[in-house]
C-alpha cells in the first residue's frame, strides 16, 4: 500500500502536488475510480479516490477520514550533527520509521558541524514516515545552542556522556509514559561545563551500554530504548 | 583510544600489517614506545608497545593481556540482502556496533538480490568493532537458502513477518539469557510457504512493533530488543 502525504488536505487541498502526482500516474499506472491512502502528517489517515487526472494534477475525492490518537507518552533527541552529514540523516531516516515525536539539532563545544540542512532532514523524514505507514510527522527543529536546549521542560531529561563509568543505563532510569528529552554529543562528547550545566538544569546522566556508539547510533539506541519501555 | 584488530596476534605475530602501520606512523604519529591495544576479535585485548618502526611495518612488545568473557547469550540475525546494498551494510555496521554475534544471509523467495560481498561485510564489521571497542568479532556466514537457515538448533527461533496482525511482539515472547536467531525478510516478506515451513521447524512469529519497518531497521531493531532483555 502506497501511502501520500499532502499536509493541506486538511484546508481542502484535493490534488497531489506534481512529483507525488507524477508517481501515482507513472510510476502506479493508477487511474479515475482507483483509491489511495493521504496523511495529513498531523494523526489523520484519508481514504480518497482519484476523479481526475490531468497533466501534473492527480484530483481525488475523500471517502472516509479515520484519526489516529496522539500517544500520551513523547521521545524529543537532541542530536549534534554529525562532521559526515549522511549519518545524520541516516539517524533521522530510521528514528521516524521506529516512530519519534521531535527532533532537535544541538549545537556543542565541540561540534564539527555547526549547520543542517532542514529541508533535507524534512524530505527524508516524510519519507520514512510515508514508508513506515504512520500518521504523525515528528516535529523538526532547526539547530540551537545547547544553552537554549538545556532550557526544555520534559518530564525525564537525559544527557549521553561517554566517559563517564558512574553513568547509569537509560533502560534503569526512564519511567514508562512520560515526555522524554535526550541529549546526544558530539563526536567529542560534551564537554565538562556542559554536562554540569544539563545536571544544574534537571537532566540525568546516561549510558547506552557498554559498547562505544557513535552519534547516530547513539541517538537511535535511545529513541529505540524509550520506544520499547512505552510499548 | 585508537583499538588494532590483528586475528594472527594470538599465533605470535608482532606487528601490524602495512595499512595499520601507515596508521599508526602517519595519522597517530606514534613513535617506539608509545602504546596502544589490539584486539584479535577472539575476546583478548593486548596492551602493546611499539618497539620498531620500519617502512610499513610496525612491530611491538606485548605488556599486557586481558580476556573478555564470551557471553551466556548470544544473537544471530538471519536477514535476507536488500536490493540497495548500502542499507544491509548499514545494518551490520550498526549491529556490530550495538553487539551482534552471528550474522548470516538469508536467500528467500522474494529476495531482490542473491549475492553479498562477504570481504565487503567483513571489512565494515572490523571497523564497527574497533569503533566501538570490543573484543569479539561477531561471526559471518555467506549467504544460505532459506531452508538451511531453518534447520539451526538455537534456544529461540523468531520470524519478522509484515502481514501478520496475529504475532505477538519480539519484547514479550524472547526470553533472557538465551540463544536467538531471528530471520528477517526481503522487501517483498517471507512466502506463505517459508513461514509456514518456520513454524514447522520450531520458529515463533514475531512483529516487532506497530510501524512498517524496512528489512535493515528490522534486523537492527530485533537485535536491540534482544540487547535490552538480556541487559
């Protein structure tokens, strides 16, 4: 089942941008009467029905509107981009498709990249949200200082630090149904000042295992890790 | 730390072959009597210390060696080949990296693509392993047809199957401390014929959450909930 996002349904958009339209046509070989499934990304799933196709304009009608219940639990990571942008993306790719709430980019002492492209990491997460069948578009965030960051008022507020044997294990601290925040470093870590200034603001520190991750895998391993204590 | 694999340490050989050499003389800048581990991916760590360095060969004195127990548990994931061959790449850097401890390849019906590039794999593997600081290189087998897979004598034996509202999930059946394999798909599922000749063979079906997961989020994501139950 192919699965189209169009975020203005819900202001009565019915026709399929170009590209979108360009697969439905091309690619699916659909025709008039033939009936697909739209998400809104805002936890509406439509059930539609193609009446026209003309060059570059799929038009449909909605047949059933079904709504898809926001969980009472949220897993918000707060990752630093990464110095090879494809394992960034790759973290964001896979994050939506094990299903997360919000994605925050953090900018670190020691960052070796200060920038991301958000209109990138917004193509490849609608991507993976149309690919894993979901409702829900995470929330994208652009980059911020860790200062800002730190400020977020979650439930349970956690900050990955390497070096650091007294840490405890995310799956030990995080209780069940609750608004999560994890911090996730650098290729360099935290630096000491900030993981002082996370712990003066509320955040707890962790570990993620014994093995050394990298970033990306990181910041999966958390999301994954609170995905499996709500579920 | 910067972590050496060298398989031939434990049959006595004293020095790093020439692109670890390169390494250590022209990226690490070591010196003779600087020091630094290896691992022989047989869980030992060697403390070594450089006693000469000639042109693309470094060779060492042993200090010190550790043993890492093998653990009571073990996870071999049996995942069939996707058709991009950077996604199943993808997943044995990251389950390497998260703790993996057999890989095999599966041939299925649906499989889009019938080969791997073993060397490939292992090379990716020995990289996962040193960036993640470990001593036991996860075992990787070619790829096999589906119905040799199915005759492997592990604790518990799970399938990922897509079109099952029925299956129970990996988190509730798996018990600790066991011996797992868990078969994973091609992008097109198992056949009806090789789930039902699974379960005759002593596999559970299993989801693995309510998301459709592409085939290398799947093995990644069963190889982590395996990781948290028995952590």
């Amino acid at each position: 089942m192919s699965l189209f996002y169009l975020p203005t349904i819900s202001a009565g958009v019915k026709y399929l941008d170009e590209e979108e339209s360009r697969h439905v046509i091309k690619v699916l070989r659909m025709e008039p009467g033939d009936e697909f499934t739209i998400t809104d990304g805002r936890g509406f799933f439509y059930q539609t029905r193609i009446t026209s196709i003309k060059a570059k304009k799929c038009a449909f009608e909605i047949l059933e509107k079904k709504q898809i219940p926001k969980k009472d639990s949220s897993i918000h990571i707060a990752i630093a981009p990464t110095k090879n942008s494809d394992r960034i993306e790759w973290f964001v790719e896979k994050a939506v498709e094990i299903g997360i709430d919000e994605i925050s980019f953090v900018l670190c002492q020691n960052s070796e990249r200060k920038t991301i492209n958000l209109a990138r990491i917004e193509k490849i997460a609608i991507s993976a949200l149309k690919q894993s069948q979901q409702a829900w578009l995470p929330k994208l965030n652009s980059i911020k200082p860790f200062k800002e960051l730190i400020q977020d008022g979650a439930d349970q507020k956690f900050i990955g630090y390497v070096d650091e044997p007294t840490s405890i294990s995310l799956k030990s601290l995080a209780l069940p149904q609750k608004k999560y925040l994890v911090l996730i470093g650098p290729e360099g870590d935290f630096s000491k000042e900030e993981l002082a200034s996370a712990i003066g603001n509320g955040f707890k520190k962790i570990s993620l295992g014994s093995n050394r991750l990298r970033t990306e895998t990181a910041g999966l391993v958390a999301c994954h890790t609170l995905q499996i204590i709500n579920s």
